[in-house]
C-alpha cells in the first residue's frame, strides 16, 4: 500500500509539472529561465573586473523612514499586436503633474513578464532609497512586457516566443512609449529617455536603443543573451554613439554568456567608444541584475 501511494504522489506531481499546476506563489518565486548557450565555458580577460564596488549594506533593504513611490500595472492598447497589454510602472516619491519625469525602460529576460524586475531586484526599494540619499533623480521606471504577441505569458517552450522579443521593438517605440507619455508626466526628448534590460531584455536594449540614438541617449545591457546583434550590425558607425550619455555593459565572470558582453566591449574599445564595462564574480542570476541596476540608475539623467 504504502508502494502504491507514492506511485500515486509521483503520478500526480509529474502531470502538474508537466501542465505547469505550480501555485502562483511558487511560481513567482522560481529563478529566471536559462537562455541556451548558458553552458558555455567562460573565459576571462584582463579587463573583465567590476567598475564598481559591492553595494554598502542594507543597499536594498525597505526603509521605512523615507518616503516611498508607487508601482501600478497599467494597461494600453498595443496596435502592433492587436490587444491590450499590460506593463508595471513605478512612479517616485511625490510625483507630481506639476514636473516632467525622466524615464527608464526596463526590460526582463525570455522566462520573464512584465513583473520579473519587481519580483527579483524590487525597483522600487533601490529607487526610494537611492533618491531619499540624493544619489538618483526621480525618475519613471516602466517594466513592460517584451514579449510582444497575443499570448504573451512565459508558458510553454520560451525559446518559440523568440520572434515575439525582436517585433517588440515596435511595440515599445510605437504603442509603449506613446501610452506612457499619454498617462504620465514625461520629458519627452531623447536625452531624458533610458533602455536597458537583463539577459533577453539585455540584447533586446542593445538592439533597439543602439538602433534608435534619435530616440534613446541611456542605453545598458546586463547579461545581454545571444539575441543580441554581433558588434559590427549593432555598431555599424561606431562614430555615431557620441550621441549617448551612457553606453553600459555588465555581465557576471560565472555567466556562459560572458562572451557576448565581452564581443561588444572589444569592439567598443576598439572603435575607441567611451562605455561601461562592469564585471562582477556573479552569475546568469538575479543578484547580477539587481546589483547592475543600482549602479546603473546612479548615473542617468544627469
């Protein structure tokens, strides 16, 4: 009998694995999916060490004593894919529609949703506090959903939605962004508008901002994943990213992506473009992201 049962239990934990039955709660808190190419052995460079130190303490730790933004999922009618799709927004401490806001796009990774950032690196913690210390500028952070078809859940084999990660280019410069100007009170010039993302999201900012400087003069790649174009597709006129304010490349030295990250910063230092270059002792994980955020948003919109 006792054979028989945990026959039975197996059973049935193999059939909710297999229709994706996780408990949301649980499901949440699983680590971000693995882009394939993961495995691959890293190989490290001279100049492949962190830009930055570690994080002081309690770098990310809730505070009650300041105050605090708001974050809010905002629906908007994509015409690019035919539906309403949603988006997570943050809006800093005393925003108000008496002032225009700066505006940074953030963008998750190919097991990711709109609420991925929110769910590992809490945006919002960072911002509150790194504004209460004088460190940031108040600032607009949208975490829309990269993912840019009808069914947009991270469901089902990832890597087939891989069409959908490159036609949200459209989506962000013709249905996104609009939205978001529409709804908020935003700088709209170039010099006050941001892109970067994680893995998926990384390449994704590379391609689309590196793709628009009339459009973006903030870009940053963390972890960016193999959807990323090679260096002389991206860079095509390595002349013309004089136009940004900010170029920023972060991976970690344990990430089998490194070397996409490490192709673009040759070239880059090569061309004798100023950029980032932040290397930690992290992996393809969420403590990477997190940490590259922090430090990224320090710098914008200055």
């Amino acid at each position: 009998m006792r054979i028989l049962t945990l026959l039975l239990t197996l059973t049935a934990a193999l059939s909710a694995v297999a229709q994706d039955r996780t408990p949301p709660k649980e499901r949440d808190e699983r680590p971000p999916a693995e882009p394939r190419g993961l495995g691959r052995q890293v190989s490290l460079k001279e100049d492949d060490k962190p830009a930055f130190p570690e994080p002081p303490a309690d770098w990310d730790a809730q505070r009650a004593d300041i105050p605090h933004g708001k974050m809010e999922i905002v629906e908007y009618e994509s015409k690019t894919v035919g539906t309403r799709r949603k988006m997570l927004v943050y809006t800093p401490p005393g925003y108000t529609a008496e002032r225009k806001y700066p505006v940074l796009y953030l963008l998750h990774g190919i097991g990711g949703d709109e609420t991925e950032w929110a769910r590992y690196a809490s945006p919002n913690i960072l911002l509150d506090n790194l504004i209460a210390d004088g460190t940031a500028v108040p600032m607009i952070i949208v975490m829309p959903n990269g993912r840019a078809q009808q069914n947009d859940r991270a469901t089902g084999d990832l890597f087939a939605a891989a069409p959908a990660f490159a036609t949200f280019e459209r989506d962000l410069l013709d249905d996104v962004i609009p939205a978001i100007e529409a709804r908020y009170r935003t700088a709209t010039d170039r010099e006050q508008r941001a892109l970067a993302g994680l893995s998926m999201g990384g390449g994704q900012s590379l391609n689309f901002g590196l793709g628009h400087l009339d459009r973006f003069a903030w870009v940053g790649g963390f972890s960016p994943a193999p959807n990323t174009k090679p260096p002389t597709e991206l860079i095509p006129d390595p002349s013309a990213l004089k136009r940004l304010k900010r170029l920023w490349l972060s991976c970690g030295n344990r990430d089998g992506l490194l070397y996409i990250s490490q192709g673009v910063h040759t070239y880059l230092k090569e061309k004798g473009v100023p950029h980032v270059w932040h290397v930690t002792g992290h992996g393809h994980d969420a403590p990477e992201w997190k940490q590259a955020l922090y430090f990224f948003v320090q710098d914008l919109f200055k």
